[in-house]
C-alpha cells in the first residue's frame, strides 16, 4: 500500500524517446504526476509556505469552537 502512495506521489518518470528521423538526439525526461497529487502537492506547499499564519489561525479557531460549547457535554 505504501509503494503504491509513494509511486502516486512521486509520479512517473517519462523518458524522451528519440525517433530515428530526428535531425540531432536529445536525452532528458520529464515527471508526470497525477491530478490529485499536484492538487496535494500545491496545498502542501502552499500550507508550509504560510503556516506562520495558518497554524495558529487554525488553534484559535478550535480554541474559539472548544470554548463556546455549541453542544452539551
């Protein structure tokens, strides 16, 4: 189960397949990620880019929900 996590993670690793009618040969590839993971990937980055602000918006906020008591214990 893992491996498979880490393989739609990382992505896919797609190599530059040259054709024998190309005028010069190019060696490189490029990764191809899965939808879902460049969405994670952005909120992931997005999150630790900002999380000077969100992190302690989001305990006040719990903090803020904990306090009123909006249910009965």
């Amino acid at each position: 189960m893992f491996e498979k996590i880490k393989k739609w993670w990382h992505g896919e690793d797609i190599f530059h397949e040259n054709k024998p009618s190309d005028p010069f040969f190019v060696i490189g590839w490029y990764n191809k990620k899965h939808w879902t993971s460049q969405v994670a990937h952005s909120v992931v980055n997005y999150v630790i880019k900002h999380q000077t602000w969100i992190i302690p918006t989001l305990i006040t906020l719990v903090a803020s929900i904990i306090l009123a008591r909006p249910w009965k214990w």
